[in-house]
C-alpha cells in the first residue's frame, strides 16, 4: 500500500495512491482513518513531506564503504561504529520531493547528497526485540541526508551542516509490505550513476536498531529513522538535480539552488 | 502571563493561569485563541509537558564552570564553545512537573541533573538579528537536562545519554514578559541547594542564540531552546526529589526512581 501527504485546499492530508489517483483519507494512517469519496489525479497534487516526525532520528555512520571513505578524506583512520547508536536531525530541513535544495552563500563547495533508505514507526513501541521489530514498523521512505562537510567537521554540533533549511528532502511517498533486507538505493546525479548499495550491506539493520533503541527510548507512530549511506559522495552544486532511486518504494528527486 | 497545558478530559488543553485557577483556552496560545467559560481550580488539575516541540534544542555546553568541572572529572583540559553551536534533544523523553524520573536498571551511578532555563519560541523567524531576538521568543520554562555521563561519554551520539525515556522533564508552565538577563536558577536535591547561577554568566545569550541559528535554520512556534546549565552536578539515586527554581517563572520538581 502507498501513502501520501498532499496539500488539499488549505490544509494537508494524507492519501492512498492507487494507480494514478490519490484518495483522500479522514484521519491518520497511523490511527484510525476513513478513505473518503474524493479522489485527485496523482499529477494533479502537490505532494508533501510524507510525515512530519515527533522524533526524528538518524543512523549516520552504518556503512562500511562510506566509513572507510569519510576517514580517508580527513586523512584519518576508519571507525566503524561498535553499536547502534542512533543519532538525530531536525524537522525544520525537510522538504517534498521535487522542493529546492537551497545552499546558503556561505557554504563550501563540498555540500553532498547521502541517499537513505528511510523506516517509518507506525505503532508506539518499546522493549521490543529484534525478532518482533519490524512488526512496529509502518513503511518506508526515501531520504536525501544533505551534508555540509565544512561545518560537519568544524561545528560542535551537525546542527548546520546536516539541519540547515531544505537540507533533508523526504518521500515522495511511504510503501508498505516491504522486506527492507532487500532493498537497493541508488543516487543519480544529474541523470549519471553515482553510487548504488545494498540495504543488506548496512553494519546495523533496520530491527537491530529498532530493538536496542526501543531498550531505551520509546518509539512513536510516525517517529522516522534514516538508515545512513554507503560510497563516497560528490558535491552538488547549483543547477544540479539529484535523484535517490529505491526500486519497489520510488524516486525522490530534487533541484539544488545556491543562494547569491 | 502565565501558560500551561493540562489534561482536560480525553485532551490535552492550553490554558492561562491567573492566580489559583486555570481558564481553558480553544486554540493555541501560538496562533489564535479564545478564553473559554471552562475554569479550575490549578491544584485540581493534572499539568502536563507545556508544549510538546516541534524541535528540540539545546545548547549543551554554555556556561564557565560547567564546562572546566565537566572536563576537570575526565582529566581534560577544559575546551569552551567557539560559537553558539546547538544542539539536539529528544521528545520522547520529555516528563511533566511532578513525573518520576526513571533511571534504567543497567544505568551506571552517575546520573546527574542539570537545571536550566528553556526559551520558547512563538513566531516562526528566519535570519532576525541579536536586536529584535527576543520578539520571536513567547515565553520561558524551566528543564531539567538528566544525564548518565558513562552513556554520555561512552556512547557514538548522545542517545541514550541524554534522552533515555523521562531524562527531560519540562514545566510547569511557560511564563510570558521576563527578561532573562536577571534571571537566576537553582537547584535542590533533597531541599538542599546544589546548584546557583545566574543566567546572565551564560557563555552565549538567548538572542545570540537565536540570532546565529535563525541564520541557518527556520525556528517555528513551540519549539523549545534549553539554554545550558552551570556548576558541577551532583548524582542523583532512587528515592530522591530534584527541585529546578527559576524564581519568576516557578519550580520544577521531579522524584527519581530507579528500575529494579
């Protein structure tokens, strides 16, 4: 099943896309909800961020490749993590598929795109193990981990260089029904090939997280957890339009803007 | 003028406090609101977390003292923020006024309190001044940043360190028209004062703050910025009480429970 968040009149609300045609449902798809009787052409929406999370969290370092490559740039030994330790980002950088990345004129040049596969919590969760994990989990989603590296590196804190505005598109849309272990994203910059990795790759899968998280925090019904990248990203720069590709969940593509 | 959130039946309610009563609002005191008829005695009604953000700041590191104690005990040279770099915290461990503080079973000893002072914003802002900070700010409340300092300083993020289920408690209102240049804050464990400082010798101001993040990020209405706190804390164990009073604003109090 496929989900959407789309701009009807004034306010936003969710929708079932079947085919070509986005329903409109009363309610949320993380509680109890109603498909009511209007139905819109899916190119005649606007689409919206697909859910904005209570708790937004991040894996960051969770590929091997991208770790070894992240070290080697900063000329440094690798560290893989020894635990899934999550992290988070902020609900202010999220934009739709299709919304402008918008570099401000003080970055660097060095301001990358991270393709992510992304879980959505769809049932209040805590304590849960690995086995029962994926139970507490609603579908998934395509994220976009924008970077600047200047001021990941420099700053105290990622606040800048990963939550800048605009700096974490999210969707199009949320797929249920999906075996995440089987997934592969790929990242195409201006239509060119630039990385693709196997979801099964990860050090920590999707219910390892989600079971030691839930040790500790409790887990809510919208609540997002991006699954980190792998490779070495290039730089965006203005004009460019990146794609993240998830066969089986969609293309979330965006248009990068840089600020005069 | 004195906001809280209460349990109103089914629902959480805003409403303003004016002397021993709360008067229920519909609406939300962040866009429009009306009073309504509805009126309580407070001590009849159970406040909740005053404003459940949209993102949650912190400053982390913000103060002289806290930062040489804090590096002091780990046999560092003290390293004080070159810039108003902020920093992320987590809603699922948000606790109301008078909710136990849960230290897990596999926590260490040193569990540790933190009182701070917590700006809400009220407008949304993007790119404001130091001058005009403050106008984006709709009142203040106080937090208590609990934190297990072997998670804090062993662990990749600060997960768990800072946001384990109950480690922030929030409230027990937001109160409008302060300025929080001459605002102090304490801390009592036990009834005994632990910790006293004043606002003013923060490292970096609220408007600063706000100023230098607004720069990058767009701040909206309800989020919450936790200004950081001073001194060294002591730990906190199973069957005491920590008490956080920012005189002007009220006292925050939350027991401490440890799981067996």
């Amino acid at each position: 099943m496929r989900w959407c968040r789309f701009q009807d009149k004034e306010a936003a609300s969710y929708g079932i896309i079947e085919g070509d045609d986005v329903i409109a449902i009363s309610g949320s798809p993380f509680e109890q909800y109603q498909r009511t009787g209007e139905r819109h052409p899916l190119n005649s929406v606007k689409l919206l961020v697909p859910v904005i999370p209570p708790t937004f969290y991040a894996a960051g370092l969770n590929y091997r490749e991208h770790v070894i490559e992240s070290a080697a740039k900063r000329g440094e030994e690798p560290k893989f993590p020894p635990n899934a330790d999550i992290g988070y980002r902020a609900n202010n950088a999220l934009i739709e598929n299709g919304g402008a990345i918008v570099i401000p004129k003080d970055a660097s040049e060095v301001v990358q795109y991270e393709g992510e596969l992304v879980a959505v919590i769809g049932k209040r969760c805590k304590n849960v193990s690995e086995a029962e994990a994926l139970d507490y989990v609603f579908g998934y989603t395509i994220g976009n981990d924008v970077s600047e590296r200047r001021w990941q590196h420099g700053d105290r804190t990622l606040w800048r260089g990963k939550n800048t505005d605009t700096f974490k598109p999210m969707g199009p849309w949320i797929e249920t029904d999906l075996d995440p272990a089987t997934l592969t994203v790929a990242v195409r910059l201006n239509g060119r090939e630039v990385a693709s990795y196997r979801v099964a790759d990860a050090i920590f899968s999707v219910q390892t997280f989600i079971s030691r998280m839930s040790q500790y925090v409790t887990l809510y019904p919208g609540d997002v957890i991006w699954m980190g990248t792998d490779g070495a990203p290039e730089n965006m720069k203005h004009g460019d339009v990146v794609e993240v590709d998830i066969p089986g969940i969609g293309v979330l593509s965006n248009p990068v803007v840089r600020e005069r």
